[in-house]
C-alpha cells in the first residue's frame, strides 16, 4: 500500500470502506460532537464509508472530557471559597446548588452517549481491544522496535497507540479492506506507511477533501463516457444502440387514435416496430456514484427515438338489411413516432485508471408502453394514382350506350 492518502480509485472503487480517527484529532476539533466538523462529518462521507473507532480512543476521549471538566469543577470550587473570605459571604447555597447538579456524574453519562451517537451515526462501531494475539503482537513490536514504538525514546507510553492501530489492521484484514487513518501522530502515520491495508492523513479536512473531489471524478468519468458515445464505433454507443432497440421492439404499442371517411367501424393494431435513428442528449447527461455495494457510477443520458411502427387497420360496414357487419378488408400503414427515453448506464471496474472500453458497463431502459395516433385512414383499393373512379364510371357507361344503339 502505498504511503499518504489514497487514490481516488481507492474511494470511487470502494477499495475502502472505514476509517478511524485518533483522539489528537477529535480534541483538536474540542471534542464537540453537537456542532461543527465533526456534526456534519456524516453528510461529507459516502455512506460506504463507515467510522471505526479504537476502544483505546473512546477510552483516551472519556478521560481528557473528564480531566477538563474535573479541572473546570476545581476552579468553580475554588472560586467558591476564594468568593467566601473575600466577601465574607455565606456561599452553602451556592455549594449546595453546584453539588445538585451531580456536575460530574451526569457529565460521565453525557460523554459516553455523545461519542456512541457519534459513532453510529457514521455507520460504525467501537472495536474491543482485547486477545492474547494482540498481546503477542504489541511485545514484539516493542521488542523489535517497529512502528509506533521506534519514533520517540519512550516507548512504552506508544502501548495505546500500537494497540488501536493493531486492532484497526486487523479489522481491515478481517474484511480484506482497507482504512483511513486520521491523525497527527508521527507513530499512527509510520504504522500506516508498513500496512498492507492502511492509510494515513494528517487531519480531518484531508479526510473530507478526499469526497469533495469525488464530484470532480465524477465529472471525468462522464466526460469519458460521452466522448466513447460520440465515436459510433466504440462499445458503449454499441451497448446503448442494443439497448435501445430492444425497448422498442419490446414495447407495448396500443392504436389510440384513428379515423376514417370510409367505413362504419375500424379496428386497428400495431404488429411491428422498429427504430429508424436515435440521437442522444448530453447537454442533459448526468452521473452519481451510488450508495449500494454495487455498481459504483450511474449515468443516465436522455435519448429521443425516431420510431417506424406497421399498423393493421380492419374496415367494416354495417350492412342495414341483414343487420350486421360486413369485413371490407384491412389496411396496411406506416406511422412515424418520436419517443423519449432515459438510458442508464451502470459502470464499475477500475473507472479513473482505466478506458471505458475495460470498463463493466450495464445498460438498462425502463419498458415502455406507447399510444399511436394514427390520424385519417382509408382503405386503398389499388387503384391507379391517375385513375379517377368517377371518370372510369362514365366511361363504362358511354361503352355500354354505344353497345346498345348496335
């Protein structure tokens, strides 16, 4: 693994999957989960990506909040008693309240309900530190002088640190993953640098910018997308053009309107569609990276169908004496259509490092259901386009005239 922060085919692939923050990190940011970077922490991260956060850290923040409030509790009492001889005031009352308020037991209960908040609402959970293999493990990195022990002459106040990072690795190779390391420490960072399945940042806006970019990628990959679509040749337009003509000959095509000045009652439906040309709109292309395990990018590109579709029409006459219907024939015509359609491609594999052509690409169109106006139909009885059925009478007429005078 390489060191530093990852590639973003390590996001957008989902390569990882968790990250974890250490506790110089949160108590930079005053351990204030209400309000601030941490608060919105979940609206900046995709949701494949899920906090895992060390026992040793949950534990190391439950007791800097307890230090800080018990520091904060001293002076109040401080100031208490200083208030007392210096004003020569009876301050039982205010003792007294100050003690209701059961400051450092309710606060205990707080800290312990922020931090598991915090935690699940980032999808994740607190790891255990526990096992006799971490024990084995911790002892002989420290006797072995390997990360985080060889970074500072103390080694022995680095046993936390080793044993959340030990946890965390174990984690990723638990989950064939990999992790976000968040933190300041020179020890977190040269633990990552020797991990097959760990990166390291140094701060929380590092770890954020990684998703802020992911719009930018986003934008790359479409635009590798459109310049496979515009060369007709290339597989994507070849996967679309399939698609396309399967929604159209596998849709449902119904006769709504028809009319005729020939006939008393017309029966039509269509039997056949196909398309002539289809041409698609990437003024209105856009793409997201989902939230599912997979697939990872979407694309959904408008594209409007020129449509031929073959209707039989079927003409009857009432016939007034025998009172019913005669069949007169059917007729055959061709109706143009325009239809519009969203097509989506669906696309994984290594997206940023590699052509669309080694992509694996899904295309997919909704089924269709369409109404076809038909206009004015009549039957078409073969005649001559110069033959005037009028004139023909008149002249058979004349014909059987002339006969007769003979």
């Amino acid at each position: 693994m390489p060191a530093g922060p990852p590639t973003p085919d390590h996001i957008i692939g989902r390569k990882v999957t968790f990250f974890s923050i250490d506790t110089n990190v949160l108590e930079g940011k005053g351990f204030d989960f209400k309000q601030g970077a941490l608060n919105v922490l979940h609206l900046q991260r995709p949701a494949w990506i899920t906090l895992q956060l060390s026992e040793i850290v949950e534990r190391e923040v439950f007791a800097h909040r307890l230090r800080d409030l018990m520091e904060a509790k001293q002076k109040l009492d401080s100031a208490l008693n200083h208030l007392r001889r210096k004003a020569s005031l009876d301050v039982a009352p205010l003792v007294s309240a100050a003690n209701s308020l059961a400051i450092v037991e309710s606060a205990k209960q707080q800290f312990k309900t922020e931090i598991l908040s915090f935690v699940k609402g980032l999808g994740g959970e607190i790891l255990a530190t526990d096992g006799a293999m971490l024990a084995r493990d911790l002892f002989e990195r420290y006797f072995a002088m390997q990360p985080p022990f060889e970074v500072i002459k103390d080694k022995k106040s680095e046993f936390p640190d080793a044993a959340a990072l030990l946890v965390l690795e174990q984690y990723a190779k638990d989950g064939d993953t990999n992790g976000v390391l968040i933190s300041k420490d020179k020890g977190w960072h040269s633990f990552a640098n020797n991990s097959d399945h760990l990166f390291c940042v140094k701060t929380l806006e590092e770890f954020t910018g990684l998703f802020e970019a992911m719009s930018e990628h986003a934008k790359l990959l479409l635009s590798k997308i459109r310049a496979n679509l515009e060369d007709h040749n290339s597989n994507c337009y070849a996967l679309v053009e399939d698609a396309v003509q399967e929604h159209v000959s596998e849709a449902e095509w119904s006769v709504d309107e028809i009319c005729t000045g020939f006939s008393h009652r017309q029966e039509a439906e269509s039997y056949d569609a196909s398309v002539v040309a289809f041409e698609p709109d990437f003024r209105n292309m856009q793409g997201w990276f989902t939230d599912e395990d997979s697939p990872l990018y979407v694309v959904e590109l408008p594209v409007s169908i020129s449509v031929e579709v073959l209707i039989s029409v079927a003409f009857f006459q009432w016939d007034s004496i025998d009172h019913e219907e005669i069949p007169m024939g059917s007729q055959e015509i061709s109706v143009p259509m325009n239809v519009d359609v969203s097509v989506f491609l669906t696309s994984s594999g290594e997206l940023m490092a590699s052509p669309v052509e080694d992509w694996d690409i899904e295309v997919e169109i909704a089924a269709g259901s369409y109404s076809v106006d038909a206009g004015e139909v009549n039957l078409d009885y073969g005649y001559d386009e110069e033959y005037d059925p009028d004139q023909h009478d008149g002249q058979e007429e004349k014909k059987r005239g002339s006969l007769e005078a003979l």
